[in-house]
C-alpha cells in the first residue's frame, strides 16, 4: 500500500502559557493517518495577524459592505512566573508601502438562501475567489438554481452586523442572541486572553488562513462534524475535519468528517470549504467556538430551527440521500474474503438451507488474480464462469457486491496505463507524490476511464461495489482541478463516491447504491457508507454506535456498520449483542475476519442471527416507508433521541440508544448481561418483544430473546410484513397493521410500497 509519511511541521509560538501548553507537539511529524490540527498556525511567531475591527461601510440593498481588519503581531510578554504572548499594534515594513494597506478593508456579504437559512461570506484578500457555485462539487443541483435574495431578518431570526467593535450577532426571532463573534475587546473582562475573530498571513509563504471566533453560552451543546466516534456533545472537544484512515471507531480521526455542526440553542452552521478545518468548541477557552480554517476565505450558512429544520435546510443546499432499492435493506453477507466462485455459491446455499433471510453477497478483496491487487476481472482460476455464477447467485435472489480501491501499485496491471495516461494525482514536477498511483476524480479523463471498468462489471451482473478507501489523497498532490492538495484532499471521498454512484445508477436505473467508507459534505447523496474497520470489543460497538448516530446528524439518512467488528474474529457474546444494532440500521451486513456466518459459529448463534433476520424482514414495511420519509427531509434512520424530542432536556443527553425511524426507540446492550438503563422521553413506551409498558424517564429494562431493549413509542401504527426469506418476496399486499397503544387514542404509521410515489400516513 501507500507510504504512511507526510511530513510536516507543527508551528511554534502561542497566545498564553495556557494555550501554549497546545503545542507540546511541537516539531513532531505527521503521519499520514493523523489528521490536520490546523490551530497550530495560529500560534506561530513569524505570522502577522489582522484581527476584526469594525465596520467601515455597509449597503443594506446589497447586502455588502468593508469591515477593517487591523494588524498585530504576537509579541512575548512576561508577568511573574509565567511567559506568555501578547498581540501588539504593528506597522507594517511591507515595500513599497504605497502598495499595501496596513490595516485593509475586505468585503462582507450577506444573503438569505431561505427564511431559515442565511449566508455570509468573508474575504482576507481583495480578489474574489473565481470558482462559482455552479461549480461547487458540495452543492446539490437544487440550490445551484436556486436565487438568494437580500434582507435584514426573516421570521426565523436575524443576522446582525455591529459597526464597533464588529460583531455578527446571530439572533432567534425573538431577538435572543444565539451566539456573536468575538471582537480583541472582549479580552479586557478576563486574564485568559485569546485570539479573538481574526486572520494570518504566514511568515513562511504569505498565505492566509481565517478564523471565526463564536461565543459559546452556558449549557450549550453542540452536535455533527461527520462520522465523529467521541462524544456526541463536541462541547470541549477539539475535532479536526480532516479526512484520515484512523483504522477504526475508537479514536478521535474520522473517514467521514463533514464541515457542518448544530447547536441546542437553535442554530448551525455549514462551514463551506474543503480546505481542513479545527473546532475547538470551548477546549482551550470555555466560552469561545474557534474554528481554525486553512481556508482564506470565510463562506458560512446560519440555520435557525430544531434539529429536523436545520437538517432540512443543510440537505437543500448539500443534497438529500436518494432512496435506495428495496433489497438493499436485507441482509449482506460478507467476510475478508470469499476466494472462489465456488466459496461465494456456498455461502449462498447455506444461507438458505439455514433460512436466513438475505439479499446481498459480497465478494472482498480476493475475487482479483492477486488479493488486494484491483483489476477490475474476476480470477480466471478461481471464478470460472462469473457471469454464470452472478446469474445463479440472482436467480436464487442474491445481488452481488464487489470491493475495489482506488489507488494502483507498482505491480498492478494497470500501474503504467495510469500514468502514460496522466489519470493520477501529480506531484510537483508532473511525477509521483507517493508510490501509488492514485486516481485523480477531479479529471473527467480518469472519471470515464474508471466508470468504463465500473460498467464491464454492471454488465456481467454485478449490483454494486464497495468504494472503500479513499483518505490518503496527498496534500503535496497536483490535481486537474487546478486546485492543490489542501482543497482536494477532503473533496476526495466525494468527488470518488460521485463518480462510482453515478455509474451503478447509470448502468442499473433507480438501483443507484455503493458502499463507502469516505466522505465529506454532499456525499449524502451518494448513499451509502459505513462505519469502518471497528474492534471486536464493547469499545468497538460503542464506537460505532457513537460514529452512526453523529454522521446521522450530518445530513446522511443512510449508514452501516459491520456486525461484531472487523479486525478479528468476534467473540460470540459481544456478535450476539451486536446483532440487534446490525439489523435495526437502514443497511445490514455482516463482514470482518472469519467467521462470520452464523452456522460455523453455534447452532443457538445461528438461530440468534435468524431470528434478528426475521424480525427486520417482517418489519421491512416499517423500514422502507421511514427511509423513503428521512430522504423527502434529510433526516438519519439511525437517530439520536434529540431529533425526535428536540423539547426533552434528557433526549441531548443519551448517546448509547437511538430511535431506530421515527416510532422504535433501540437500547443496544453495550456489556455483557440481560439488562441496560435506558432513557425515555416523556410518555408510554411499549416493549415490542413482550409488549410491557414503560413510563418516560430513566428505567432499568430487560432485553428480551433478541439481546437488545427493542421499545415502540405509544401510540405508533407499525406495518409488518409475511416473513419472507428475500426481499422481492415479500407480499406487499398482506402487510398487517400492528397498534402499539397505551394510553393514545389513536395510531399513525407510514406506508410506502415498492412502485408507490407518495408516502400514505395511515391511522386507526
């Protein structure tokens, strides 16, 4: 594989003794897999710093106007027995000075995109950025036709800009400040000083950064950034939205950070770049959201609303996840990897002389000549007739799914092809950055080059592929765009889930479906991804359990994981508990070492496995209607409390259950035993295995057969299907209608069928 080296160096310097204490990494290289911790450089001595003044001028009609940035320079400062940094005034030495301003002025402009949403953008330059949102490779179709306009507030709220000392005060539509920036001014209250909204120009190479400086209130909690393992609440946390490989979900690194996060207090923000971006959410300094940009440019959305508004609003500007095929949401059955044509039938057999219900087959990374080594073709010695098996593997109502990677060694038949073709990320003299040869995406050569392999395989009968990998594009890379590495290496995943989507959906209409492990903003549209390479350990079930119910809270309705781990063989008790989180996601597969299959485990493990097979089956109505719901309004099927009970305190604060759609709360055993605390929102809860009946609040509750607490909001109408073993047959018109009711007089449901066009809400 790759070289796992880049090499660069953290910035010295500091604002504080405090603060400094950040930079004990200071010298320490870079690996490759670590992400980008973009606070470092604004510490550093040999930078000057234009800090936020005021506002110069402002046109209400156009929504523009200047704001001054001053100029300081870090000096140090000694008190007592400490050593800190100082912002000083500075005048500048630049020649010739008639050239340059001291202190410049840099536009502002603000517009509203809808009355919930507002955009403001920033410039460190005077040369306005060419790249045109039509362009945008983050943006959906709908709102690149879609016209902004100009206003002071909305119903919603309101964007405030305050001449002296400027602010921008983002306020609700009853004129309650939900969060401002800072000005220096705000420094002279405290002995902690830091830097307040601001921009560098380095020392070493004249570039600039910006850093938008936002108050945090009391209690407040803040949610998103992507696929993030650590606590669901980012307050105090420091997340670095650089796209890395972290090997799995138990560390702070993402495959799929998302530049977007929203409050409790009523807003968001979509921080629109693909330049790598640190969020120190009140880490260093309790009350301040620093959001340290590579980018030189500040280009942000303000939402106003709840969770489900403000989730709305960002999929219209980013896209919505499209609905996905109905086999889909069987199970996948998987393990690194199945070797033979012979294996793969097996496997299939067995799955239905144990009748399991399933849908997918997936072949890893050993249907190739060499493992790992991707070339498009199925091993001649070891798959005799493919397209004969894919015919046998449908006929028995197996879709196929086959692994591939986008980075070729030097020992792949296709290495030279590549690079004779200049279909590969460059380095600084037209060679090789690394010693793959890595796609380039943002090349309409190598996007159809890639999508002609992608189609022999569509036309051999294969369903979909996985688009794994896809973090390693390197930042000292050259890509066609015209763009350098620090602005394509997040917009990688996306441009790469982008063009294998569009080729399956191409190739097989209104099926479009991958499964990738990258991402970055508008990928959501390019469903769907999974959750890594996690630990067969609690640790990591409780990680993945965490990734899902984040990177459901930035944007994506559509989300797996791979039942009982990946990296080892999984132990049966953690599997077994695993299990019920597996089949109650929108997408379930079972994948990592062997074994994974139920049969060659036990016999009670494989019943275990049938029996949560069975239930997902017979709830399939349920499933499709409420995915088919979550894509018309950009929310996650796997769902944090809060977006469903957004006015119950309690519901911010659970990370370990999750509502599984709208109506069923899942509680998974993250230990070993038989029974978990567990918090309820306000109101009854009926068990949906025994049928008990729960008050709201936190309660002590015992999983039932399937190891996992598995509860139904009162009053939910939940549609159920005859068991059937694969998804085309399942009887659609025998679906029965099962009331949960405890105290609500009434039951609502969804109903959304195969070759329907409008969801039907049903009630009785």
């Amino acid at each position: 594989m790759m070289k796992k080296l880049l090499c660069a160096v953290c910035a010295v310097g500091g604002w504080m003794m405090a603060e400094a204490q950040i930079q004990t990494n200071a010298g320490i290289q870079y690996l490759q897999a670590m992400q980008k911790d973009m606070s470092t450089d604004f510490y550093d001595l040999a930078n000057t710093y234009f800090l936020a003044d005021s506002l110069v001028c402002f046109d209400a009609q156009k929504g523009e106007g200047l704001v001054q940035w001053k100029r300081y320079r870090m000096s140090p400062r000694q008190a007592f027995n400490l050593n800190g940094y100082w912002p000083v005034r500075m005048q500048m030495l630049d020649f010739p000075d008639a050239a340059y301003e001291n202190d410049p002025e840099l536009k502002i402009k603000i517009e509203w995109v809808s009355p919930r949403t507002a955009r403001i953008r920033m410039l460190t330059t005077p040369v306005e950025p060419k790249t045109s949102d039509a362009e945008d490779v983050m943006f959906c179709d709908g709102f690149k036709a879609k016209k902004s306009y100009i206003a002071n507030k909305s119903e919603y709220g309101s964007i405030e800009i305050q001449p002296y000392p400027f602010r921008i005060i983002i306020k609700d539509a009853k004129g309650k400040v939900l969060t401002q920036t800072r000005h220096n001014i705000d420094n002279d209250s405290s002995q902690v000083k830091l830097l307040p909204f601001s921009f560098i120009k380095r020392g070493s190479d004249n570039s600039r950064s910006i850093n938008p400086v936002f108050t945090l209130a009391p209690g407040e909690r803040i949610y998103g950034c992507g696929e993030s393992f650590t606590a669901l609440n980012k307050v105090g946390q420091k997340v670095h939205l650089s796209v890395t490989d972290p090997q799995g979900p138990e560390t702070d690194g993402q495959y799929k950070p998302v530049p977007f996060f929203f409050s409790n207090r009523g807003y968001g923000i979509f921080m629109h770049t693909s330049a790598p971006v640190t969020c120190d959410f009140g880490a260093s300094y309790i009350g301040a959201d620093r959001l340290f940009m590579a980018d030189e440019q500040m280009d942000f959305f303000i939402f106003f609303g709840e969770p489900k508004d403000i989730l709305y609003e960002y999929t219209e500007i980013t896209g919505k996840s499209p609905m996905l095929p109905l086999w889909s949401f069987g199970t996948w059955m998987s393990r690194i990897t199945y070797f033979s044509q012979q294996e793969g039938l097996e496997i299939a057999r067995q799955l239905r002389a144990h009748k399991i219900p399933s849908d997918v087959i997936h072949f890893d990374t050993g249907w190739f000549g060499v493992d790992w080594q991707c070339d498009y073709e199925f091993a001649k010695d070891r798959f005799e007739n493919p397209v004969k098996m894919l015919k046998q593997l449908a006929n028995d109502g197996f879709h196929t799914c086959l692994w591939q990677l986008p980075y070729f060694t030097p020992k792949n038949r296709f290495f030279q092809e590549i690079i004779d073709r200049n279909l590969h990320v460059k380095n600084a003299t037209g060679g090789m950055p690394v010693e793959d040869a890595i796609l380039d995406f943002s090349n309409p050569e190598t996007v159809s080059w890639y999508q002609q392999k992608i189609e022999g395989l569509m036309k051999q009968g294969v369903s979909t592929i996985k688009c794994d990998f896809g973090e390693a594009a390197p930042y000292n890379g050259f890509y066609h765009s015209g763009k350098g590495g620090l602005y394509e290496h997040n917009l990688y995943p996306l441009r790469y889930n982008k063009a294998l989507w569009e080729q399956v959906e191409r190739s097989h209409p209104g099926e479009g479906i991958i499964w990738a492990r990258s991402a970055w903003a508008g990928s959501q549209r390019y469903a769907l991804h999974w959750g890594g390479d996690a630990a067969t350990t609690n640790t990591g079930l409780l990680g993945d359990l965490r990734g899902g119910l984040s990177f459901g809270l930035s944007g994506f309705s559509f989300w797996s994981h791979d039942m009982g781990g990946f990296v080892t063989a999984s132990p049966e008790d953690i599997y077994r508990r695993w299990l019920p989180f597996g089949f109650l996601s929108s997408h379930t597969r079972a994948h990592g070492a062997p074994p994974t299959e139920p049969w060659l485990i036990s016999e009670s493990f494989t019943d275990a496995f049938r029996a949560c097979a069975e239930m997902k089956y017979k709830l399939m109505p349920y499933v499709y209607a409420q995915a088919k719901d979550c894509t018309e309004r950009g929310l996650p099927m796997v769902r944090a409390l809060l977006v469903e009970f957004p006015h119950d305190p309690g519901a911010w604060l659970v990370e370990d259950e999750y509502m599984f759609g709208s109506q069923m709360l899942v509680a998974p055993l993250l230990e070993s035993g038989s029974e978990r605390m567990v918090y309820l929102p306000k109101g009854k809860w009926i068990d949906y295995q025994i049928g008990a009946v729960y008050e709201g609040g936190y309660q002590t509750i015992k999983a039932g057969e399937i190891p996992a607490v598995i509860l139904v909001k009162d009053g939910s109408l939940i549609p159920h299907a005859p068991l059937a073993q694969r998804t085309d047959q399942i009887d659609w018109n025998k679906l029965e209608l099962k009331a949960y009711k405890a105290d609500a007089k009434t039951c609502e449901g969804l109903i959304f069928k195969p070759g329907d066009s409008e969801i039907k809400r049903i009630k009785q």
